[in-house]
C-alpha cells in the first residue's frame, strides 16, 4: 500500500467502495444511504455494541469511520477461521446485534434497497455478512464492517446469509474447508454455529431458500433500474442463483 499526497493510505479489498486508512481513521465514500446508515451506527455505539466501526465525522462526499484492526475473511479461508471458535463469535455477536438493534427505526431517511417501512417483526439487518465483512485476529471476530446495504428485514435473513457463507451451505466448499466437505462436518459447523446465536438448524434451513429468492430478485429488479451497487453486482457476476 502506497500513502497518497493527502496522507490517505488506500485498503485493498473493497469491491463497489473506494475505502482508505490514516491513523486510525477510515474514509469511504458516501451514498445516498448514508444517513440512514449513520443513525444505525450512532445507535449501534450509544449500545456500546462492539466489533463495529464509529462514525466520528463527515465531508461533502466521505463518512471517516474508526478504523478496526483485523484482516478480511477472503477465499481461501485462512485454517484460523475454520475451526468452531469462529462460528461461535459469529453466532453470539449476531445475537447481541439483533437485541441491539430490536426496535430500532431510521427517521427521515431510507436505505438502499428492501422495505421502506418495516413490518413489526423486523429488525436492521447488515444486509451484506458475508466473510469478506468480517475482519479477524488470529481466528477470532474483530469487527464487522461495510453496512452499506444494511435494510429492514427478517433477523433470519442475517442467520441464513452467515449460514450460507461461514459454514458454509453454498457449493464451493472446497474453497472454505479444503477437500474435508463430508456432510456430517458441515452439519456440525451449522449445529455449533446456530447453538452459539440460539436458533434450531432446522429453523435456519427452512427460511433459507426464501432468503435466497428475496435477495436475487431484489438484486435483479434494482440492477434493472440501473441502481447501484446492484448494476455492478450484476456485471461483475457477484449475484448467483
């Protein structure tokens, strides 16, 4: 990584945002969700809820964000975040978040993309949990960044995404635990992952594949429109079926 003249020193990994580091300050580019997404992260720290980043200021086109140590969950799956240590940080952080954020309402502001009013049951959810969000340290969740395409939704929505992705229940298993892909080791990564939240894998497995078809079609119809980060996400194949 190379300082640039103005002292920011650009991340590498981010895949829509243009996100860089000075001190231990994080400037990313603004959206026009970005005022909802403020009032999920004022609330999230008035909580006192940890592992995710503060918004300490703003200018006419960046948010500066507290910079969280920790390296990104990328393919292939570091062996540290294979074990169940990992899925049980995962699984207790996600419950403390949706306590967190139970009842919790923007005002004058709206995301990028779901409901525009929640229904009773709903909370915020991350919206994008997938391991490239989860930042770790040896093995161990150390935050959770990139709230972006935070949305009212099911808690469920966030269980089944780090379900999908952690155990995880997608396809390319090989990438995440090598060539050990029996299913009964998938199943105890799911059963150690849903203890650790508090929820039946059955329960998990049954909201799934709802789940799925919401995300795709949302995803499908707001690329149409030409809406971003959607558009994108479809160009570049990051949306699959």
């Amino acid at each position: 990584m190379t300082e640039g003249q103005d002292g920011w020193t650009p991340l590498r990994g981010g895949s829509v945002n243009t996100v860089s580091r000075r001190g231990e300050v994080v400037r990313r580019q603004k959206s026009a969700a970005s005022p909802a997404v403020h009032q999920v992260l004022r609330h999230l720290e008035a909580g006192g809820l940890p592992l995710t980043p503060r918004l300490v200021g703003e200018a006419a086109e960046h948010e500066h964000l507290t910079y969280l140590p920790g390296t990104p969950v990328f393919r292939p799956r570091p062996q540290a975040v294979l074990g169940d240590a990992w899925l049980d940080d995962l699984g207790r952080w996600l419950r403390t978040y949706h306590e967190a954020i139970r009842g919790f309402r923007v005002e004058n502001a709206a995301f990028s993309w779901g409901p525009a009013e929640p229904s009773p049951e709903m909370v915020v959810t991350h919206g994008d949990l997938g391991p490239w969000n989860l930042l770790h340290v040896g093995g161990r969740l150390a935050g959770v960044i990139d709230w972006d395409l935070a949305r009212y939704g099911s808690p469920g929505d966030d269980v089944a995404e780090l379900a999908l992705e952690a155990v995880p229940l997608h396809g390319r298993h090989t990438e995440t635990l090598g060539t050990d892909v029996s299913r009964q080791r998938l199943e105890a990564r799911l059963h150690a992952f849903c203890r650790a939240y508090g929820v039946p894998a059955e329960r998990v497995l049954e909201h799934l594949p709802a789940y799925l078809e919401m995300v795709v079609r949302d995803i499908r119809e707001l690329a149409a429109r030409g809406s971003e980060p959607f558009a994108s996400f479809m160009r570049g194949r990051m949306v699959e079926t």
